[in-house]
C-alpha cells in the first residue's frame, strides 16, 4: 500500500455554492407569511364539516386536487395513505409546499402501470413539477411509476422538470427533503430528478431499483445546487448528471450496490447544451464551448463530490435500459468526457473494475459526423482511500484508471491526484508522480502506457459485460427499501391547521 502526504483542504471546497442555495435551504415561512398561506390537508377519512373547518383550511381526497387549489406560499399537506395517482405541478402553482406527515405511510402508488389514460405517450411519472419555480417536496414515497418499455419514456418517480430536450433553463429552485424513491420492476427510470433547472437542495433522499439512475441532475451548465445525505442502491447508476456543473456539491452520500455509483458525463445529443464542466465562475454558460480547453492543474474546481462512500457497485442483476447499459460496469466513480470536477475525501472501496474511471469520451461513439470528442481534463481526485477495489479483474482494473489522448484535440490533460491511499494498482502507474497536483500541467494520460489502444480495449469489454448482463446474472426488479428516516417534525414551519394545532 502507498500513502501520499494529504494536503489542507481548500476553503473554496468547503464554501463552494452561493448564498442563494444555501440560505434557501434553511428558509421557512415569516410569521406573516404563515398567517396568510392557505393549508389544503389530503385525507382519505372522512373530513369534517364546512362550519368546522378553520379559515385559510380546506380538504381535498386526492394530491392532484389539493395542488390545483394551492398558489405561492400554500402548503399541500398530506396524511398517511396509499394514493393510486399520478401529481402535476404547473407554473400557476409556483413556491408551493408539498409535504407527507410520514415518510414511509404517505405513498403515491404507480402500481407498474406505464399508462392511466388511453392514449399515453409518455409513459407515467409520479410527481412532476412542470416549469414551475422554488417547489418544495418532503417527507414522502413514490413508488412503481413506469415507462411504456424499458427505453421508453415516463418511469420518473419525482420530477422537477425545467423543459426537458429545450436546451435551456426554464425554472429555478428545486428542493426535496426526506424522499424515498423506488420501482421493484423492470421499467423505472428515474428516482429523484432535475433537469434545465438551477438552484436546488436535497437532503435525506433514497432512492433504488431504477433502469436509468436513482438520481439525476441534467442540463444545467451553472447548478447553484447541493445533495446531502443520500442513499442510493441497486440502480444502473446511482447518480448521473449529463452536462451538470459550475457550482454543485454531492457530499455525505452513500452510493452501493448500483452496477455503477456516481457518473456525471458530457453528453450529446442528450439534455443540452454540453459539456459537464465543474469550473467556478464560468464565463460561457451562455455559450458554452463544448471541448473547453483547460491549461493548467491549477484551476478552481466547484463540482465537488466529497464526504461519501462509494462501494460495491457491482449489480448486473438490476435492470438497466439503452443509455445506463452502455456505462462501463463496477466503477465506483465514472468520468465521461468530464471536465474539472474534484473528487475529494470519499472512501471508494470494493468496486470490481476500478475505484475512480475516468476517459475521453467521443458521443456518439463509434465516432460520425454528430461525434462530439469530449476530453477528459482539468480534474482533481484528492485525499480518497481506496481499498478492495479491481478484483472483478480486467487489464486496467483497480483504483484509478485514466485514458485520455486518444481522439479529438488529444487535450486530456491538466488531470492530477494528490493525497490519495491506494492498495491496489493504479494505472497510470506513476499517477502521483506524473499526474500529480504539484505539477501546473500534466500530460495526457496515454503517455503512460506502452500501448495505448489496450485501455480503449478495456473500456469496451466493461461495456460489453454491462449491455449483456442479462447472459450473465439474472436481472430482476429490485427490492423495496427498509422504512427510511422520516422527519422529526412534519409540522415545522407550516401554518396553524388541524393536523399541526
């Protein structure tokens, strides 16, 4: 085993979004705004009557119902109970608050029911917030909501949804809290998901059993968002995140037992405009380029997944559809086509193909004129332990890989690692000595092999075993989750009403 010295954690790591995010994270209403907010209480016992109902208080039997009477600064409470129904926010209800008494009896059921209504295009999605600004949604399951077919679309359990495929973003402040999301079958897609929006915050989340990811954060090329405290497993990936990055921090999380745990990616054509890049005050999120070139190891770095455990993920048994299968399998960390993101402090341990995989990543591939050559560049893996990992074999297998220098600009450089413990082989081999943060520039990591097509051999056999897991395990939907951490108390911050007297 080799130890390298760590280094003093930067304080651009620890304080790393705006103020905005974080004070929105621990925002509740003002008196006066609690004294004039209307409380609409979801119930499926009898309600009482009218002359005994206290002003600013209605009574609705389904979810849906109570958000279509609710506007900015209401609250949707809701009792424990099964509700068979899927729930649309619009932008007419903005800055509403939506709230389970009980996250583990209040449950929005799909049933594995892809379509309610004939006809159905979009398969079914639990809770989605469409277009719809600073959207809270707590203490609650959704569960079972699919697409049509395992590559359809629908399958999201809770969605706030910016304007999916518009390239831009189209709402701000997305914010969940103590959430559980899960699908036993074959067609979930998503568990928690963002996408074209910026400014958000979830704590406490859960989510297992999806084909695509268990949470996802897409398209937004300056986040302004932090996750806190999540668990992901037994997803194709745990966390993905296509053209996610600026300010946004992943941090005390656990990610096991996914067939991959964390990959966020550049990708093309999907929820533009690419790519990831994690660079602070980024001056083209306007116009973004998307083959940034970076000059130096020496950059500020602001998507930050740090403080977590990523281990064994390796579950071929779960299902995965078209874009999750091609992911290269067992990595504890995957790095497509990344650019400048900071890998720091994680335990990354007994993951069967390497710890850390990070590559260039031309999409589509096999490279065509759509062909965007993403390089892998300007990232920082820092003051990680890495053990256990590798042993599902493999040329390259262990506890960091990188390839880079391949095709497109070959400008994968300006990757670097500093105060990592290792125990099993990393690939470049002198990658803190060559690749070390103490260097402003590092070269492309293909100068470290003797032939570098073996690691493009590589990458392909992992993608190989993950599209063909089904030779190779047997694929089942996945199981429901054990009751999860609900909230201490349902009633904080909400106004007076029946059920928080």
């Amino acid at each position: 085993m080799r130890v390298s010295p760590r280094r003093p954690r930067s304080r651009l790591a620890r304080i790393s979004l705006g103020a905005l995010v974080l004070f929105a994270a621990v925002l509740a209403p003002s008196a006066g705004n609690a004294l004039a907010a209307r409380v609409n209480i979801v119930s499926q016992a009898p309600t009482p009557p009218p002359w005994r109902t206290p002003p600013n208080t209605a009574y609705f039997t389904t979810i849906q119902a109570a958000v279509n009477a609710a506007t900015a600064g209401d609250w949707v409470l809701i009792e424990p109970g099964t509700y068979d129904e899927e729930v649309k926010v619009s932008a007419a209800h903005a800055g509403i608050w939506i709230r389970g008494m009980n996250r583990n009896t209040v449950v929005i059921d799909g049933n594995h029911e892809a379509c309610r209504h004939w006809p159905c295009p979009e398969g079914a999605n639990g809770i989605e917030v469409v277009e719809a600004n600073d959207v809270w949604i707590e203490n609650l399951t959704v569960a079972n909501f699919d697409r049509e077919t395992i590559n359809g679309p629908g399958g999201n359990e809770i969605w706030w949804n910016g304007g999916a495929d518009s390239g831009k973003i189209g709402a701000h402040g997305w914010y969940g809290r103590y959430l559980t999301a899960y699908d036993t079958g074959f067609n979930g897609g998503y568990g928690i998901f963002t996408g074209n929006e910026t400014d958000g915050l979830w704590e406490k989340i859960y989510a297992s059993g999806f084909n695509d990811s268990g949470m996802y954060i897409g398209a937004c090329q300056e986040c302004r968002a932090r996750v806190s405290e999540a668990v992901m497993e037994n997803n194709a990936l745990g966390y993905s995140g296509s053209n996610a990055g600026g300010s946004l921090v992943i941090e005390k999380s656990k990610f096991v037992h996914n067939t991959d745990g964390i990959a966020p990616n550049s990708e093309n054509p999907g929820d533009p405009p690419p790519p990831q890049d994690g660079q602070c005050n980024r001056l083209n999120v306007e116009r973004p380029d998307p083959t940034p070139r970076i000059y130096t190891t020496r950059i500020k770095r602001c998507t930050i997944i740090r403080d977590s455990v990523i281990s064994e993920n390796n579950n071929l048994t779960v299902p995965a559809n078209t874009s999750a299968a091609a992911a290269p399998w067992g990595a504890g960390v995957e790095l497509p086509g990344d650019y400048a993101d900071l890998i720091e402090d994680n335990v990354i341990e007994r993951n069967p193909s390497d710890g850390v995989l990070a590559f260039e990543y031309p999409n589509p591939f096999p490279p065509g004129p759509e062909t965007i050559d993403f390089q892998l560049a300007g990232n920082e893996i820092a003051g990680n332990r890495f053990a256990g990992n590798g042993y599902g074999g493999g040329r390259f297998a262990g506890d960091v890989m990188l390839e880079g220098g391949l095709f497109g600009t070959r400008t994968s450089t300006n990757n670097c690692l500093t105060g990592n413990t290792f125990g099993d082989p990393v690939y470049p081999t002198d990658i803190e000595s060559t690749w070390g943060c103490q260097h402003a520039t590092t070269p492309n990591p293909n100068t470290g092999y003797a032939h570098p097509a073996q690691t493009l051999v590589y990458l392909l056999y992992l993608q190989y075993v993950s599209e063909h897991r089904e030779q190779l395990a047997e694929v089942k939907g996945q199981p429901a989750p054990p009751p999860q951490e609900t909230m201490p108390n349902p009633c904080a911050g909400a106004p007076r009403n029946p059920l928080c007297p």
